[in-house]
C-alpha cells in the first residue's frame, strides 16, 4: 500500500514546474491538511548577500501549500491555483545552514476558496518565515 508520503511525492512529480522541482524539495511527514518538507539550502538558491533567497522560500512555501491540500484530500490533487501568499521574512538563513524544513497547514477549506499558513525554520529551529495563502479550488 502506498503510504500519504509517496502519493504527496508522486503528485508534486506530477504537477510542479521545473524550477520548483530543482528545490530538490523531499516530504519529511504528512497526515490529513499538515505537510513537512525539507528544503535543501544549496548555493542554487542563495544570492549573493550569502543567504537563502526569498524568491526559493516563496516557491517552496507555495508548494508546501499545495502539498498540504493534496494531504487534505486523502493524497489525491485536486486542480487548483494560488489566488494570494503573503509572505514575512523574518531572519535571514545562512547559505551554510544546510537545510530548512516547512510546515504546511490547512486553515479552512470551502467548495472554491482554502485558507492555509506555512511556517519556514531555519536548521536551528527558529522561525525564519511564515506565509498566509489563499486557493482557488478550479
């Protein structure tokens, strides 16, 4: 039987673009709206101010939230698309961090609007992003 970790994978080999893809982003956990990703800190997505770059953290916190929704409906994707993600970057990561993970939550989900947040740790545990989003159920 295919566990809700290898469906979420399998879904997000499926539908992600290329460049979300090249996050070499890997599914830690999953359980019904509640995903855990880890995002590899490689000099690919580090600027040259020698941190993390927000554009990969917004990526990655988007597809967090996707993950979270394919979670919600039992591993299954439903076609969706990102209406709003507001995001807060509150302390930089340093290039040198090796990995972050994200969590993503569902909020609420309605027949064509859900509402999640994704939190963004740093490999020291502290809380360096978090983002709002809300989906357009298609």
């Amino acid at each position: 039987m295919v566990g809700m970790v290898e469906q979420i994978e399998a879904a997000l080999e499926r539908i992600a673009a290329p460049c979300v893809k090249a996050l070499n982003l890997r599914v830690l956990a999953a359980e019904p709206g509640l995903i855990r990703l880890a995002l590899p800190v490689t000099p690919e997505v580090c600027h040259g101010g020698g941190v993390l770059c927000g554009q990969a953290m917004m990526s990655a916190m988007d597809i967090a939230m996707v993950g979270a929704m394919v979670s919600y409906d039992g591993g299954a994707f439903r076609p969706m698309t990102t209406v709003e993600l507001h995001s807060n970057f509150l302390r930089p990561v340093p290039a040198d961090a090796g990995e972050v993970t994200l969590t993503g939550r569902v909020i609420k989900r309605g027949k064509t609007l859900a509402y999640g947040e994704i939190e963004l740790h740093g490999a020291d545990g502290k809380l360096a992003a978090k983002a709002s989003t809300t989906y357009a159920l298609l």
